[in-house]
C-alpha cells in the first residue's frame, strides 16, 4: 500500500455518459474504505486550472449510483493543453494537497492524463467512461450498455409507426468513429441494414438490401446508420437518394442526438462501474500509474494508457455477420 | 337498440397513435358483448376501396391493448377524397355487409366520414386518435398523454447532459398546429421556456429570458419548440440565432421526431380507448351518427363530427401562466 | 392580495407519493414569483413539532420535479394529534414566522391541518397527495397516474410470464378502501376479473368469470385484486380456494407493494403538481384558507378541507361496465 | 456442413426468460439462411410428446425480438421423464421430419435433451435460457441481464419511498441456487447488505451491519435477499427478527416475484440470443451435438451439456468486495 497516497482528486472529462456518477461514488468510497481522503474536481481539467475542488466524503455521494450525468460536471479544456495551463493545474492540486488523479473520460482525457503525469510524476489512473465503447483496453466503456438501451427503445417506438405507415426509416446514432452501436443495436433493433465507419457497404448494396427486403414481404423497414458511416451521405443525403431510386418506399429521418448520453445508468454499467472505481483507486495505491482500468474476459484488468490511446476497438465480425444472417 | 346494424367495420386512418389498438380492440370485444359481427379495415380508406377487410372476433385482438403502432394500419387515401373513390368504397362495404363503421383518427379522417356519411347514409362514429390533441370536443386524444410521458423522459435524458456541460438546447416536439405536447411537457421537463403556435413570444423575448434564467444562476436551459411555432425560424436557425446573440451558453439542437408516435400506451391511453371503443359502438347501436367521442368533463360525451372538424381546441391558459411562473 | 401573508412554510405527510417533489417545487417557486417567503418542514407535522425548518428559493428546488419520494421526507405524528403537540408546533411555526402553510397528503394530513388551523387561526391549504386517488374534491390526487403506469408495466410483464405457462395470476395493488387502482389497470393491463373494495362478487362469481375465460379460449389469466377488497380471502386465499376448485389453472400469486409508491413522476402528475402548487399558493394570498385544491372538470378547483375529508371518492360505474364488457 | 440435417426443431422449456423469443427468431432465421426447414415445438418437450410442431419460416418470427416470455410456451412435463414418453416423442420427431433439436432452457431441459440424444442418436444443441445465470459454460445465460434491469428499476422505486419515511426495506429477488440477481442487484441498488446462497453472513452480521449504516447517518436502508439464501429465515421472518432486536428502524419487506421474469428483453439480451441462435443452427449443421452454446471471454463457446449440467457457476468474489466497499 503505497505511503504516500493521502488525497485523491476525481474528475469527468469529455462527453458525458451515464454511469459517471456511479464511478465517481464507487472512487470516492473506495477511497473512504481505505480512509483516504478525496476531493472531486468539478468540470475536468478547467475546474483543475481553476482550483476548484469539492471535498468528497462517503456520504456526499448518497442517491447519485441511478442518475444520468455527472455532478462533477465536464468541459472541454484548451488552457489544459497548454503547458503553462498544466503548470496552473498543477500547483493548485499542491495547493489542495492532491497525490494521485482518477480520470473518468474517453481518449481525449487520457492523453492529457498521460502528459500531465509525464510531466509532474503525478500518479493517474483512467476510467473508460463513453457510450461510444471506442476505447482499447476494455470490453464495455461506462455508459455504453446503457445508451445501448436508450437507443434500442427508441427503435421499437419507430418501428411502431413505420409498420404501421408501411414506411423506411434512416435513423442516425451516435458513433463518429466506431460502430459499435449501430452494429448492436441494429441486430437488437431487428433492422434490416446497419451502416458504420468500418465497413462501406456502398449505395448499391444499400438498395440492394433494401429491394430484397421489400421482395420478401416486409413492409417497412429500418436502416441504422452511425454519425461516422462512410458511405459518404448523411442521413437526410440517404434519404433523398432513396426516394430517387425507390418508389416503393415513403422515407423518414430520425436523428437521435443527445438523448443517447443521458438517463439513468443500466445494471451493467453501474456495477462495472462501482467495480473501476475500486480498482483504480487500489490500484493507485499499490503504488501503480498511467493505467486504464478496463474489462477483459470479464475481469477488471490494466492496460497502459498509452496503449489505450493508441489501440484501436475492433468492430465484432461474428457480430457483423449475424446482423447479416439475421435479415435473411 | 337498432335493428339495422349487424356488422360494424373499423379503421385506423391519419397520423398513428398509442392506443389505437386498444380502440380497435375494445370495437371488437363491445360489437362481441352485443353480438354483433364486426370486420377491420386496413390502411383506412384505402383498404376499405381496395375492399381489404378482416373479419375479427374478441380472440383476434388478445395482446395487442399494450401495442403501440395500429394493426389495421393507416395510410392517407387520396381516392377517397373523390366521388369516384367513395362509391367504390362503399360497394365494398355493401359486399361485406358493413353497416356502420367506427373510424379512429384525426380532423382528415373526420372530414372523409362525415362527407361519406352524407353521401351513402351510412352511420359513422369517429374516436380521436392522434398525439396533438388539437381536436375540438375532447379534453384527451389517443396517444396524447403517451406521446407526454415519452417526451418528458427523453427530455430528463437531455437534462442529464445539458446540465454536466452546462449547455441550452432547443428540443423540438410534434405540435404543427397546437402547442399542446411543447406546454405540458415544457413544464413536466422543468423548461425556461416554451414557444408554441398560439403565442409568439417574438426572439428579444426569447434572448431576455435565457439571460435572466443565466443570471439567476442556471447553468444549463432546456427551450422546448412546437414544429409549428410562429417565431418564424426552426430549432437550427434559433440555435444560430443565439449563438449569434449569447455567447454564454453553448447551443445544441434535438429534433425529437417519430419516436413520438410510437410506444406501449400509458394506463391513461389504454383505459380512454377502451371506454371510446364501448361508446362509439353503443351509440352506433342507438342509432345516433356523425358524432365524435370524446372525454368532456371526464365523462364519455358526443360531439358532431362538423363541431369536432370546425371547432379548435384551446391551449390551457392557466397551464401558459403556471409555466411562466416555474421559470421564476 | 393578503398583506399579512410573507413567510409559507410546505410540508408532505402521510404515505409518500410521486409528484409530492414537483408540488414542493412548485409551492416554492410561486412564493418566490410574488416575493414571498418559503420554508420547507421536514417530516410533516413531526418536524413542525422540533421545529426542523429548511428556507427554500427558487434554486433549492432545482432538479427534483422528476424526482420520486419527496427531499421534504414525510412520517406520521401522533405528537400531532395532541392538542400540546399542535401547541409546541405553532409555538416554532411562529418562532420561525411562518404566517400559512401548505399540507400535500391525504386525508389524515388535511384532518390535521383541519384542527390546528381551527386552534391557532393558521390559514392552510391542503394539496392532495396520494397513489390511492381517494380523495373528494379532486378527479386525481398527485402520484396516481404515475402508480396507475407503474403497475400496468408490471402487470405486462407478468402477462409475458402468465401466457408463457398458461397461469392464472392473482396481483395485488395498493388500494385499502378504493378500487382506482385496480379498476384502471385492470382495464388497461387486459385483466379478467377485477376485484375492489367498492363491489364484492363474490368467489363463485369470480370461479364463474374463470371458468367462462377459460372455456373461451384463453389460457392464461390475470385477476387484479385491491388490498382493501370486500371478498373475505386474501391473495393467498385466493388462490389456494381456486387451486381447490379448478384443476384447469396453475395459479400464482404477486403481491405488488411499496414500489408502486416510487418512480420518476409521470408527465401528468409534474404538470398538475405544478397547477397544485400555484393554486394553494395564490389562494392563500387572496385570504382564503381550509381548502384543498383539487381538479374538477380539467379546472383547478377549491373544496372545502371538511367535505375533501367527509366526501367520498367515488368508483367510477361506467369504467366498471367496460371492465366486463372488455372481458367478453 | 451435415448432409443429414434437413430440419430442425426448437423448443423451449423451463422458466420462462426474456429473450428466449429472440432466441427462437434467430434459430428460425439461421434455417432460412442455410435453407433447412424449421418447426416450433409448442410448450416444450411437453408438446413434442404431443406431435405439437409449427412449421416456421423467417417472415414468423417478425415483430417478437422485442416480445418478454416464449411464443412457443414452456411446461415442464413428466411424460418426458420417462422412457415411454420420449420414445412418442421420438416417433413424433421422425414423423415431422425433425433432424435436430435446438433447446432454449436451463438444466433441466439440458438433461432431457441429452438423455433423449443419447437413446434416440438425435443431434441437440442447447442454448441457456433462464433469469437466474446459474449455468455453467456462459457468462451470460438469456434473460439475466434483463432480470438485472427490471430488477433494479424496482428497487430504484422502493428506495424513493423508503427515504421517504426513513425505512428498512428486505427486498426479495430471484434466485433459488444462485447469488448472481441479488449481488449485482445490490451493488448496482445500492443495497445496504445482500443475502445470497452462496455465503451465509449469519444473522449476528446482518444485525451488525444494519448498526453500522444507522449510525454512518443513513436514515433508510435496502436488503437485498435471495430466494434461496442461506440465512434460514425467510425474508418475513427477517423482518420479524430485525423488528425485534432494532428499534431504529421501520422495517418493510417487498417480494418481486415473477414480474421479474418478464418484460422487453435488453439489447443486450437480443444481441446475445441472436449470436446464441446462429450458432446453435450452424453447430448443428457442422455435424456437432450435446454442446451448449455460451458466452465465454465475449465469444460464441461451446461446452459439453454434460459439463454444462454438472458445472457450477460460481458467484463473482470480486463482486462480493466491491459490494462491501461501497456499504462504507
């Protein structure tokens, strides 16, 4: 157990996603249960520039494990970017006391996480928090299953009321990098094509799949696509292209937006959560650093940041060719 | 108790809505309790031209009152709107031995009935399916207070992410000609302000109260939008406009869509459709016609279809005050 | 507008109920629009008595309009019911210079308020707060359309499983000496039988009901049954008697409880809250006191505290006759 | 790929669980694919016995991936226990044509099916269906993780009203062998303590740990019980007992029942099924038999039944302590 943790400082950086809170929680008793003490840092790496920290005891977390959000609140920082603004950051965590960071962010958070420490000898540890799922290192991001939820009951809504109009719906999700969304809840959704960054299908396989669709019976239909897809049309692109090849269908739009950060966390994810937020701090205090906390074969397990920066998630193939198997 | 009626037809016609299955289902199982025959039509009008009939007895609507969408389905039947059309629709009808129909929709569905009542003597009662309520004779639509709960809780969702990056967002709901859904739900959702069709607040309104709702120390806003508010610029242009003139916050747009339309039906919209169902069949059986049922005073009340065509229905302007002041 | 009126202290009694929080919101919001004063009482009446007083602005009450539960806490107090009791508390009322005060509970809550501003000339205004919808003088109390969502989503769950093996199932909502409850979601959850405190049918009726279910092709079936309902069996009784006298149904038995109590409040519930609250607030400014705000006709209404306590919410007879009519 | 298998069968059997209809949908769409026939076998081995098949192809299985139980219904059946029973059964099978069995359930069903495999050379693969996630050879059975969810949002609710009136609450989940409901539920719950079967704390702990939050200044407090925990009181009877040796609390007790086993399955829960599906069909078609497919380290495995029967899923210990931790 390393001696020279006293004070841990938390914080949320970048998008938003549900479960941060029960991260943050599970850090900030994690902490408590090995009588350490930990401040929270409100609005990520600005709040640290200015010096703003909340002391954060066992209680001060009660009622937070089931809301959407983060009560530490995020932003995005140019001034962290800065070495003169890390310099800032820096001295006020002196100031504060603060010995070791966790960081409860995407990739972005990670990379400042890692020069900062370089930097200073700060010891830090990451928390994959993004619905995105986009990081190395970790099976499940938090707020990922949940989003994952979201998305899959707006889809059973809309195809409510496309099958009921006989209509095709686009219907764009979150996912500029990665498909993992789009792929899960297309095969959830029971779309009948799914559109992502790592595979261009082509238009003409999209009307293709579209005519066969039509030709075997159904009615309606609804193709998921990611913000990132690389079919080089966004959604309302799509749709017009669509209308002007197939007469057959009358075409909506629906673009889900931020709705999809929000709400509060599922099952999952505020256990996976509580279960990082342990092991970053333990971690910490073995005297470890520059680690993400991730799930692997379902077991919380380390990967250097670095590594989680660089690594790529891959998209699921087996996954990709049930969806596939699936609109037969 | 009229003689005459032995077979009933129903339909869904115009924009879905949660709970027209439970209506459907409830003409079904009240033209059952008074054996009396009772077929679906599909696609509306268009189906009943196409002669597109189902013959239904109360098993065939087991498990559907929780559906959202409509089995019968809708579609929107130009060929109706002409003489030609009609009369071919009601040679269907005479064929499959209807005599009497229920129609379940909106304004447009109303009109079709009353001018093909008028035209064939054949009796009609209309129930109001639609998630505007912006018909005339009825306190509560179908769907209407679904599409509420469904918008409230997407708007909780966006509150999460609104209030961790202290950002505003315009969120546009359904309402071409009534603020009704953007009303409720903007005080449900706990709205700085809402703009409907029936007030037009004007853009320096709009400016002035996003700054006192800064000043009194609110991080984050929420603006709810009706498609068819009078301020004369969409959600992305509003977004534009602040930007332009506010650089206190950061602005983000969601359209909510047609996932408005879709979704299990609350408690609300399953009880009303089933008690609509009894009323609109039994007073069919009492030889009334050419009315519309409707919630009034929370009891079941007739209204002629011409009054529920011409009529409007008036925004709340206890609720419009009652919103200004939680804004305090 | 009373002149004598500056200081409003809000407090929730009774069994908690969802959209007690967007009451107190409310209440204390529309103080603060007419630069009143607002104190919250914690613990109802109990709190009174230690004088636990919390000042409210228009801030303290951000975020809990979609909150379950009520931030005021709620207990009974039978130190209340004393007439030292009612002294020691208006000894801290006045201490504190609280001048009125808003009761949201049900019908104990108003009986208190009733007597104590009898005693003391304390001008009070009761606001209706309960899942059970028992109360005269209003068509809705706040938290019931949300208990009346919360319970037809369960018992949707339990049809999945019922259908799945064929079952019969006895479920037991809240409803000690009103049937509301388990008449709607009765209705609305496609229910055969639904047995309320306000009409005993009698077990061979109910055997009757079962047996012609069964003999008309279903194979599964749900009875709703109130706590409070006249049968002379509980729900455990109940289904050992049916057990005895029908081979044809495996019978389970689910007792919904205290969760139907909790939950995010619906759209309907925040926005009548919020009406509720705006409504108690003016009218004890306008010098009225000993009402309870009700909604009558869609409007917000007053009813003397004496007949909201006396009256009695009666069954709604037409819903009754759709709930057999729905089950043919 | 087999040359012998021209048909397959699938059933399901057991307890019912979300996802199983999604389960049946991607076996059913797999065949379509490969083009093999299909037949649903209604209500398990039970109406295998009976000859009850449903000739499935991927246009049956629209619109139930999104649908709680079994559209096939299960029954256990004793016929199928005994040697007579499975012989009908067999020449049942060989009347249809059925070539294969896939079997959607737990280990009883599991059992049946190699048993049956073994006597009559028929091909069988098994997919784990059931809310508890006691089998061994996936981490995931179908069903659990929506388990997890409903489960969660339940206690969400009871904890709004137990905060509400400062109570102690014993809430008891499923789980009769297995800890796995209960200890996720807890941490995710925020449970103050849990009661599963593979650890018996003792009563003295339980008194112990109740102190211990009372005096940590929580005023309210959620136990979490399994069914089959090994405490030897039911959770009644624990009320009884905390009733009698603690004064501090007001103790309530909510049984969830079988609302648990139903509801719209997660996405999680669909993907699963579909992976789980489409290896069951083309394991099967390689020529493999008496497997269980499952989840292991995120990807598609295969366990001998026989393994899979025997085999105990173990509850997670990581779990267990973060579960401590976070009571700090």
């Amino acid at each position: 157990m390393s001696e020279t943790i006293k004070k841990i400082g938390v914080l949320t950086s970048g998008g938003d996603a549900p479960g941060m809170n029960a991260g943050i929680r599970s850090v900030v008793r994690t902490c408590a249960f090995h009588n350490i003490e930990c401040v929270g840092i409100v609005q990520g790496y600005q709040g640290m520039i200015r010096g703003e920290f909340i002391p954060m005891d066992a209680r001060s977390v009660k009622g937070i494990i089931n809301k959407g959000g983060t009560i530490l609140k995020t932003a995005r920082s140019k001034d962290f970017m800065t070495k003169e603004g890390r310099k800032v950051a820096y001295d006020q965590l002196k100031k504060e006391g603060v010995d070791a960071l966790v960081v409860i962010g995407g990739d972005g958070s990670f990379t400042g996480a890692m020069v900062f420490s370089a930097e200073y000898d700060m010891p830090v540890m990451g928390i994959p928090g993004t619905i995105d799922n986009d990081i190395f290192g970790t099976t499940h991001t938090l707020g990922y299953d949940t989003a994952l939820n979201t998305v899959v009951e707006v889809i059973d809504k809309i195809r409510d009321t496309a099958s009921s109009h006989d209509r095709l719906f686009f219907v764009e999700v979150m996912g500029r990098d990665a498909g993992h969304i789009a792929l899960n809840v297309g095969v959830a959704g029971g779309a009948e094509e799914v559109l992502i960054p790592e595979e261009n299908l082509g238009l003409d396989r999209l009307l293709e799949s579209l005519h066969r669709s039509k030709a075997s019976g159904k009615s309606s239909s609804i193709v998921v696509v990611a913000e990132g897809d690389k079919i080089g049309k966004n959604v309302f692109e799509l749709k017009d292209y669509v209308d002007e090849h197939m007469s057959e269908y009358e075409v909506r739009v629906s673009v889900l937006g931020h709705m999809q950060r929000g709400g509060s966390p599922s099952c999952f994810d505020r256990v996976l959560a509580s279960r990082m937020g342990v092991k970053a701090v333990e971690s910490l205090l073995e005297g470890k650093s520059n680690f993400m906390v991730g799930l692997l074969n379902d077991v919380m397990s380390l990967t250097p940041l670095e590594q989680a920066i660089k690594g790529q998630s891959k998209i699921n193939l087996e996954l990709l060719r049930v969806s596939d198997i699936m609109t037969t």
